[in-house]
C-alpha cells in the first residue's frame, strides 16, 4: 500500500510541476527578453544569434524557476488532495503528513543537486557565452537603412540622405553624400538617382549614382588656403566601407576572470589568490612605514633606558638649533606626505582586495544558498497546500507568488547588504534561507496537527469568543 501511495504522490506532483516549470521559464524569459529588446531591435540580426543569445541567457533562470515551480506545484498537488478528501483518508490510515510528503522530499532533494550542478558548472558557461555574445551586440551599429529625408549618419566619416526609395529598395532619388576624410576637406557628391547593393562579403555598399556633381576641396595643412574642384558626371560609382556595422566577434577570454564565470573550485582558488596578494600589500605597507619612521625600528629595551621627557613640542624644539629647524620641518612634512601618499595608494589597493574577496564570497554562497532554497520552499508549499486544501490555479498560485516575493525581496536586499557591508556574505546570501526556514518548520508543525490556519470560520469563532469574554468588562465600564 505504501508503494501505491509513493506513486499516487509522485503522479500528483509530476504533471503540476512540469506545467509550472515551463510557464515559469517562459514569464522569466520573456522579462529578460524585455529587459534587453532595446539591444536587439533594428541591428539586423540574424536568427542563429538571437537564439544564441536567448539560449544563454536562459541558463541563469533556471535557479529562479525551479523554486518557484517547486513552490507552486507543492501548493497545488497537496492542495488538490485535501479538495478531494484524499489527503484526509490518508491521514486517517494512521500515515502521518511527513510519511506521505517523503517521496516528494526525495524528488526534491534531486532537485537541489541537479540545481546546484546546473549552477556550478552549467551557469557559468553560459554566463561567459551571454556577456560576449551581449557585449558584441550592444557595441554594434543598427543595421543599414537608409530612410527617405533623413541623413544616415552610422558610416564613419560619411553623412548620407536621400529623398525618395523605389519599391524595389534599391532605386534612390535625390541622393546627398557629405563626406570628410579631414578638417581641410569637405567633400560633396549630389546626384539625381542612383542604385545602391552591396558587395557579396557585405563589407562595402555600393552606390551607382546617375547625372550629378562631385564637389572637392584640396589643400594642406601647411596652407590654409585650398582648392575647389566641381566635377560633373553622368554616372559614377562610389563604396562605402560599411565593414564598422558587422558585428564583432569577441573572445571568450576578455571576461573569463569575472566571479559569476567561475566555478565553486575556482572561486575557492581565487579568493585565496586574493586574500595572498592582501596580505602581502599590507606588509609591503608596514615595512615602507618602518622604513619612513625610523624610531620604530628601536628595540623596546632601549626605550626603557631613555629618560621620560614632558610631552610638551616646546619642550623638543628647544633641544632643535635654530639652524636646523627648517630642515627639520621640511623633513616631517616630507615624511608626512609620502605616508600619506602611501596610507592612500596602499589603501586602495587593499580596499579593492576585499571587495574582490567579498564578491567571490557572495557568487560562492549564492551557488548553495539558492539551490537549497528550493528545499525551504517545498516545506512552504506542501504544507500550506495541506492546510488551505484548495487545488488549480486560483488560490495556490496568488498564495505561492505572496512567498515567493518575500523570497525574493529577502533575497536581494540579502545580496545588497552584504554590497554595502551592512553584512556579511554568510549573513546576506543565506538571508532568505535563514527567515524563510523556521516559517516552514512553523508551518510543517501545523499541517501535521491539522491546523486551521486558513479557515476563516477558525478566526470567526476566535474572534466571537473574544467578545463575549470581554463583553461582560465593558457592560460594566458603561455601567
């Protein structure tokens, strides 16, 4: 029977979470194609690179849907037994509420793991991949497209407008070119119409222009004085170097050392190679200092032998000749101003070091604490669905969105602590893991006790029998 039962859970789960898994995906991939539509519109890209580009940027949803499915297919299987009375008669049997949530603990474990893999080593590739492929996107010019009555401006050095495009989006009227090679020449071509193509490498766009007039000067600049040439023709042909508005293509490597491409062994490396070259800056800082001040360098025993003197500087200025004592300002302010020089360049570059190690402490927990959130969420959402016992899409998924927002709100002002070292990184990555798991021992606690935490006739019975308790105390105020 107990194997019948594991199958009837695990039946009741697949369907809902498979459903909301992939709608989830799809809203979040939708927010991200938003986010960045402005990138991608009038470039002319082609469809390999788009879905390069979503692919990749696909890979780091997956930590936020799997929670999220996780939270609302948990509502809703347990949610749709307790509707039919299912979960009743179970618990009836004598199986308690854990027994029965076991097969899906399991299931959601594999979860994890197949979460925290997916973040260690699949996540970061495909980060790599995004911001090259993003980086060469967002560095390219919008595609060709010359519009009538508007200079065209994206070919360096030329400026172009024509007045009329044919149908056939290659006969152009009224053509205007503008281009400069240098400050001394401004060079013109004006020519009635025209046919533009490009070249089979479409690398160059060729314009063969009819009946007009090129305008030239020519001078140096030695002189400024220069001359101006017009020439007529009745054809001629002019290329356009428009190699500039092709996309680029570049290498992997330029980001491969940022934290989000690295893996939990090389954030491990790193943060160490880091906290190395910290500590050897802060020795590097005292030594200079020990050098610069020499009295540090004097043994204390010495010092011991030396008699007090009155910690008064009128008191040493008087042991100074008066020869001597601009020298002796002179040098103090010297050294004044190479420690500073030194607190402030050294200082830096320590300061840079541990925001380096902060950031690689917040990629190394966010790997961990978001793939076992989806653990905290299932002992959110399975429980709950036990107490509201309401199925489908209506109650569990405005339940389900209400969590998940604290979720992610703890989550991220989390991660914005730790930035601004209001907290750790222990402290701000593990925040939401932190709050959100005793509310879901809290609520484990109550479903197994048949709680009526979401009966309203539970708080309309609490809230009667307040009144009548209290009744009787306000009759006599009035009294």
């Amino acid at each position: 029977m107990i194997k019948k039962l594991d199958k009837l859970i695990i039946r009741s789960f697949i369907g809902p979470f498979i459903v909301t898994f992939f709608i989830t995906f799809f809203v979040l991939m939708m927010q991200t194609l938003w986010k960045y539509i402005d990138d991608l519109v009038g470039k002319d890209l082609d469809l390999f690179t788009i879905a390069q580009f979503l692919w990749y940027a696909s890979a780091s949803l997956l930590t936020l849907a799997m929670p999220i499915a996780i939270l609302i297919s948990s509502i809703m299987t347990f949610g749709n037994l307790g509707e039919s009375f299912e979960l009743v008669a179970i618990k009836s049997s004598g199986i308690s509420l854990l027994r029965f949530m076991r097969p899906l603990i399991w299931i959601t474990l594999l979860l994890c793991g197949i979460t925290f893999l997916f973040a260690n080593y699949v996540i970061p590739y495909a980060t790599l991949k995004f911001k090259t492929i993003y980086y060469d996107i967002s560095f390219k010019k919008p595609a060709l497209n010359l519009k009538p009555g508007t200079f065209y401006k994206q070919i360096p050095g030329y400026a172009i407008k024509i007045s009329k495009k044919d149908a056939d989006g290659k006969t152009i009227h009224d053509v205007v070119i503008y281009e400069q090679q240098s400050q001394l020449q401004d060079n013109s071509i004006i020519a009635e119409s025209g046919v533009m193509k490009l070249s089979a490498d479409q690398k160059y766009l060729e314009f063969t222009l009819l009946n007009g007039n090129r305008y030239q000067e020519r001078g140096n600049t030695m002189d400024t004085a220069t001359e101006f040439i017009r020439m007529g023709f009745k054809e001629y042909k002019k290329l356009f170097d428009i190699s500039s508005l092709q996309m680029m293509k570049t290498s992997d490597t330029v980001f491969k050392n940022d934290y989000k491409m690295l893996s939990i062994r090389l954030l491990g490396q790193t943060i160490d190679s880091i906290q190395k070259q910290k500590d050897s800056l802060g020795k590097k800082l005292n030594n200079e200092i020990a050098n610069q001040l020499h009295y540090l360098q004097v043994p204390d025993n010495i010092w011991k032998q030396v008699p007090i003197i009155k910690n008064d500087s009128t008191v040493f200025l008087a042991t100074i000749p008066d020869s001597l004592k601009t020298k002796v300002y002179e040098g103090a302010l010297a050294i004044a101003y190479s420690l500073k020089n030194n607190y402030q360049i050294s200082g830096n570059e320590i300061d840079a070091k541990r925001d380096g190690i902060k950031i690689g402490l917040i990629e190394w927990h966010r790997k961990f604490s978001l793939s076992l959130a989806t653990l905290v969420l299932f002992f959110i959402g399975a429980p709950l669905g036990s107490i509201i016992r309401k199925g489908g899409l209506g109650m569990p998924l405005v339940i389900a969105i209400i969590f998940f927002l604290i979720f992610h709100l703890l989550n991220m002002f989390g991660e914005k602590f730790a930035k601004e070292n209001l907290a750790s990184p222990f402290v701000g990555m593990w925040l939401a893991v932190l709050v959100l798991t005793p509310l879901g021992i809290f609520l484990t606690y109550k479903a197994m006790h048949d709680s009526a935490l979401f009966n309203k006739e539970f708080y309309y019975r609490t809230l009667k029998n307040m009144r009548l308790f209290f009744t009787p105390a306000v009759n006599k105020l009035k009294k």
